[in-house]
C-alpha cells in the first residue's frame, strides 16, 4: 500500500514537471514571437523594468510610457487569471483556454500596441496555471529565480547538505529556451501570423490538462481558488 502511495505521488510530480515544461515552452514561444515583431518582451518582465529605467534615465519618455503599460498589463494579466481560476474553481483548462482566445485576439488584431499589450496580458494570465510542483515553486514566463534557486541548489549538495528538489529548477528553463528557440524559428517562417502558434499551444495545453486527474491539478496550485474561505471577523 506505501508503495502504492509513493508511486502515485512520483508520478504526479513526474505529470507536474512536464505540464510545468510545456506551460514555460509556450510562455518562451510567445516571447519570442513578441520580441521580433515589436521588439518588446511579452512575459520577461525583468527585462522591460531595466529598458524602463534606460527609457527614463535617458529622457526618452514615450518609450518609458510604453513598457510602463506593459508591465501594468503583465500585472493586470496575473490577476485576471487569478479570477478566471476562482470562477472556474481552479480549472486550468478554462484558464489556457482564455490564454489561447487573447492570443488569437492578438494575432487578429495585427502588429500594433493592443495587440502587444493582449500577449502581455496572456502571459501575465498563464503564470495562475502551476505555482509549485512537490511542493516547489515554479515560475513559468521568468527564469531568473529558477536558474538562481539551481544554482544555490547544486551548491548545497555538492557541500553535503539536504537541498530535496533543487534540480526541478532546470525544468521550467529548458522548457522555455525551447520554446523560444521554436518561436524563433515560426516568426521567421510565417511572421506575424506566428502568434497562431501560441494560440495552438495554448489550445493544446487546454487539452492536455483535460487529460490530468483533477486531484492531480489541485495539489499544482498553492493556493486553492476552488476553496471559499470565510469573510474576516465571521
């Protein structure tokens, strides 16, 4: 019966692993699809905090109001997503399916601002999908701390210290180089057009969490939106 148990739950965080690798290789897709139509970043918020400040140390305003805006959209996409999860009861297929929708969205739109700002909302949106796996945290559309957490992470065990779980870092950024890495590769294959592919991703991903026991999904989000929890002082 133990053994039983301790399968089952590798093999919900073997499923959480890759759902995690596939949520950041669309993030990374779209990215880069982003990135060389507009010359913006739609989910590496890092990025356009430092062009940001470039923008606006160097006086150039209009360019600082831009990545302004889309870091507000970025953050407006995280909490949109927070409330289409607790509508849905914390169902990642309604989420990536509204993901897939803003993108199509954008990619009708054509390659002006709105549409740059609808990816960015996208991908603000997706991060709601997986926060932690085995009781890791993941990011999915920023790296940074991952490769950080990794790096501390190997460090420890090469010390001989217990660090569980540190290599679960590496996942969401092979995940995301990768999609970056095809993104590339559509954009200048199909141009505008290839944001259609985030939008099949998306799609396919709704697809795919379909396929995921409930339970299984449930225990991906650290925070459970499915839950009510009681008004203060009741």
């Amino acid at each position: 019966m133990r053994r039983r148990v301790r399968r089952r739950a590798r093999a919900r965080i073997a499923v959480g692993l890759l759902f995690a690798s596939l949520l950041s290789f669309a993030a990374g897709l779209t990215d880069a699809v982003g990135f060389l139509l507009a010359g913006d970043f739609v989910s590496f918020m890092s990025g356009n905090t430092t062009r940001f400040g470039i923008a606006v140390g160097t006086g150039d305003l209009a360019r600082a109001g831009h990545l302004l805006a889309l870091l507000a959209a970025f953050v407006a996409g995280n909490a949109l997503g927070v409330l289409v999860m607790r509508a849905a009861r914390g169902s990642q297929p309604v989420l990536l399916m509204t993901v897939a929708a803003m993108t199509a969205l954008s990619a009708a739109l054509g390659s002006g601002g709105p549409a740059i700002v609808l990816l960015v909302l996208a991908m603000g949106a997706i991060n709601v999908a997986l926060e932690e796996v085995g009781g890791q945290s993941l990011g999915l559309t920023y790296v940074t701390g991952a490769l950080s957490r990794f790096g501390r992470g190997l460090a420890r065990r090469l010390l001989g210290h217990a660090s569980p779980g540190w290599w679960v870092q590496v996942v969401p950024w092979l995940g995301m180089a990768a999609g970056a890495a095809f993104g590339g590769a559509a954009e200048a294959a199909f141009g505008h057009a290839a944001i259609l592919a985030s939008t099949l991703a998306c799609a396919g991903l709704a697809v795919l969490a379909l396929c995921i026991p409930r339970r299984w999904r449930r225990t991906y989000l650290a925070r459970r939106p499915f839950r009510r929890t009681a008004p203060a002082g009741a």
